[in-house]
C-alpha cells in the first residue's frame, strides 16, 4: 500500500500521461477516475494504478474524437508527441515514458511485439523531425497551405512578370 503522498504523486504522473495516450482532458480525467474506481484500497501500489488509468485512457479515447483545446498545459516538448501517429505515441509512452515491457505494451494496446517495437522505433525517429512550434493538427495544416499559398503566389508573379516580359517583345 502506497502512502498519501505517493498517491498523488501517482495521479499526478497518471494525469499526464493518459493525457498523452487520450490527447483529451476530459478523457484523461475520465481515465485517472476509472482508474481509482477499480483499485482495492488495501491493494493499491504506484504500478497497479498507473497501469489500471492507462488502459482506462486507451479504452475511453475513442469517446473524445478530438484532442482538447486545453493541451497547451502540456510542456511544448511532450506536445510533439502529439503529432505522431497514434500507435507511435502510444508506444512510445508506455515504453519510453512509463518503462513498461514490450510483452505488457502489446498486451494493452492489442498489438503484436513486433509491432510495439515498429511503432516506438518510427516514434523515435520522427519526433526530432517533428515541428515543435504547435501541436493542434490543423493549425499546422493551416501553417502549410498558407507556405503553399505562399510560394504558388510568388511563382505566379514570377510566371506573370515573366508573360509580361514577353508581350512587350511582341
């Protein structure tokens, strides 16, 4: 059994990562509550709730479709997790951030071994090359189609002035 003390600690660190795997408030609340509902008091360790409020967060997600406003509480560099893949951050929060097996990942996440080790290893390879200005997804798709705007406006001042040129020769 787990002191006070621990055990806010616990919810607190349980907090931030089913936000992580949910990228939703309201579902990481909703998770770290099922996960307190199904632990015995007299049983309780720091391990056992932090697993028991991630499955909770990988199951309720798919009530909250879309990732909260608020997930700019999270550090700037845990909001570049969010723009991976689902599987990839998944494993890579449970791997990297909770230190959890790659036998127990794929037994959450309903995965095989060699996928869980697929999907941290793209994780890792992609997160340096993630953008860290922003993490809501259509922001950064409104980012690009303004850079694309941007440049096809430019080559069309290119190709006007370039036409220009040409009808004065005529």
């Amino acid at each position: 059994m787990i002191s006070e003390c621990e055990t806010v600690e616990a919810l607190h660190r349980a907090f931030w990562i089913t936000l992580l795997l949910s990228g939703n408030i309201e579902a990481a609340e909703a998770a770290v509550l099922d996960g307190i509902a199904e632990l015995e008091v007299d049983h309780t360790s720091r391990d056992s709730l932090l697993l028991a409020i991630t499955k909770s967060a990988i199951q309720r997600r798919t009530e909250f479709f879309e990732q909260s406003e608020g997930l700019s509480i999270l550090p700037r560099e845990l909001r570049r997790l969010l723009l991976l893949a689902r599987n990839c951050r998944d494993c890579f929060v449970l791997r990297i951030l909770i230190g959890l097996t790659p036998r127990h990942c794929s037994g959450i996440l309903h995965l095989s071994i060699h996928e869980v080790e697929d999907a941290l290893y793209t994780a890792l390879h992609e997160l340096p090359r993630l953008e860290a200005c922003d993490t809501n997804r259509s922001e950064i798709a409104r980012h690009c189609v303004r850079k694309c705007a941007s440049r096809m406006n430019k080559e069309a001042d290119y190709i006007s002035e370039g036409a220009s040129e040409t009808w004065e020769n005529i």
